[in-house]
C-alpha cells in the first residue's frame, strides 16, 4: 500500500486479495487512528516514547463479593505473584488491586502496559498478553473461597489502544487550550470529555474534570497534516499533545471528527481547493443541516 500526493490529486495503491489497486482521489481522510496513510504520504508523526496501557473490556459474573473474605483473597493474591503463579503483568492487568477488580465486574478496569499498537506485531503481543494475563487471574481466582463459579460472561474481541500517534498538523490543540475551553476562530465541533491520561506504568489515571462551562472545540487545522492540501485525519491522532489528546481520543468526540472532515472533503472537492481553503461557513452550514453541534462565536451550548 503507498499514498502519494499530488498538486491537485491523491494517489492510493491499495493491497487487496486480486493485488495491488491503484486509485485516485481529491482528498483522504486517515481515519485508521494511527495516521497511517499520512505516515505513507510522507507526512512526520508524533510519537511520544511514554504511552497510556491498553484494556482489555471484561464482565465477570458468578460471584457475591459480600461471600469474598478480601483481606484473605489479597494475601493469596501477593502469594500467588511471591510464588510466581501470577506474573507482574497481572497485578498490572487488574490495576493493583483485585478486590476493585472484582467489585467493578472487569468492565474497564484492567490495564495492558508497554503496549505498541500502531504495528501488527505490537498488537498481536498485546493480544497474546491480555489473554494469558486473564487466563492466570481466572485459574486463581476459582481456586479462593467464595469464587469457585467465577466466570467471564463477556470478553471483547481486542484489546482496546488509547494511544499510538499524532500528526503534526496545521494546529495543534494543547492541554491548555482543551482544559480552558479555548474557542478557535476555525472550529467545527466541540469534545467534552475530561483529561483522563491512564499512567503508563498501569494502575491509575490522572482524571482532570472540565471546568464547569468549559466547552472545548476542534479547529480545522488540527486534522490537517502540516503541508497537505488533501489529507485530512479523523480520529485520535488528530494534532494534539498528550494531555488534550487523552481526552479528544474518545468515541464520542471521535464521531463529530469524521463527520466534520467528511463535510470539509465534500466542500473541498466542490470548490476545487484544498481543504484548508475551502469555504468554511459553508462547512459549518452543511454540519448544522445534518444536526451537528458546531461553535460559534455566540457561545457554547445550552446544557
């Protein structure tokens, strides 16, 4: 596969089942969460040597914690790991603390550290490690008292990356920017979500709520690699550092970035400009014809 832009047009070889296809194109949107075809494009990434671990979503069932004597399941627990029956990777996986494990059901509490998911191998260690970590958990755990059907009703098929790369784009949005609510002259939606930066060493989250009546928004130019008329990205690694991106990564804010820069494609190719060019009134009045909530300088949403 290879990406090459052009002055007025993209070329993408893709890697299908037939061989190799090659398309043309006036804009891209990389929505991959890894910039990988602005990586192949020739466009430089961000990627920070300290990364969030991973999570592998769980609900546990079969069990009543009042039936748990705790104190004696965290001395088996230390055991366990003293004896080498559990490794270090698992106090990680149930973030330190096995009672809060089970009391959450799984659920999101469970930590992955030293995660590379931005490559196939990396994330194929990821799963191996999610999975091997659990299976030791789960082999303990139905040997303590009071857990003897202890099962896992739900297991999701990957382990959930929060963190990867980010471009470098037009505009960056900072920790700063995001936590004050900044409202950029070019903004086209808003994210709401905290700073919820998971340590990289496992077992905790620095989670920063947003100030009340604080809305931060989206700039156009954060989701445009730095010198590209035509590529756009939609997802985590839209430029941002790592504390904004912590928060910008979620699915919810995710959403309103693909359908913003699928507006500004659609208007880009109309126009016959690149997109940083394009019209931006006339994005903004397309996203509100289809409900989006867009800023504007008559102030944030009514909550």
């Amino acid at each position: 596969a290879a990406v090459k832009e052009q002055d007025d047009i993209i070329e993408v070889t893709l890697c299908t089942k037939a061989g190799l296809h090659r398309i043309h194109t006036r804009t891209l949107i990389d929505a991959t969460g890894d910039a990988n075809a602005v990586k192949m494009a020739g466009y430089p990434v961000v990627d920070e040597a300290i990364k969030q671990p991973g999570t592998l979503i769980l609900t546990l069932t079969g069990y009543d914690l009042a039936d748990v004597n705790t104190a004696e399941l965290r001395q088996a627990f230390s055991l366990a790991l003293e004896e080498g029956e559990l490794l270090r990777i698992d106090q990680t996986f149930v973030r330190n603390n096995i009672v809060h494990f089970l009391n959450a059901r799984g659920d999101n509490c469970t930590h992955i550290i030293d995660v590379d998911g931005r490559t196939s191998a990396g994330r194929s260690v990821a799963e191996m490690d999610t999975r091997l970590s659990m299976l030791r958990i789960f082999r303990f755990l139905r040997r303590q008292p009071g857990l003897e059907n202890f099962e896992i009703q739900y297991m999701a098929p990957e382990c959930g990356i929060r963190e990867t790369v980010t471009i470098e784009g037009e505009v960056q949005i900072t920790a700063q920017d995001y936590i004050e609510g900044r409202l950029f002259e070019e903004a086209l939606c808003y994210s709401f979500y905290p700073i919820d930066l998971h340590y990289a060493e496992g077992g905790g989250i620095d989670t920063r709520p947003l100030p009340e009546g604080n809305f931060p928004t989206v700039p156009r130019g954060a989701f445009v690699p730095k010198g590209s008329k035509r590529i756009m990205v939609a997802g985590r690694s839209l430029s941002s550092d790592r504390e904004a991106n912590s928060a910008l990564r979620v699915q919810a804010s995710c959403m309103a970035f693909g359908q913003a820069t699928a507006v500004l494609a659609a208007q880009a190719i109309d126009e016959g400009c690149g997109v940083m060019k394009c019209d931006l009134e006339a994005v903004r009045a397309t996203l509100r014809a289809h409900n989006a909530i867009v800023p504007d300088a008559a102030g944030p949403p009514a909550v």
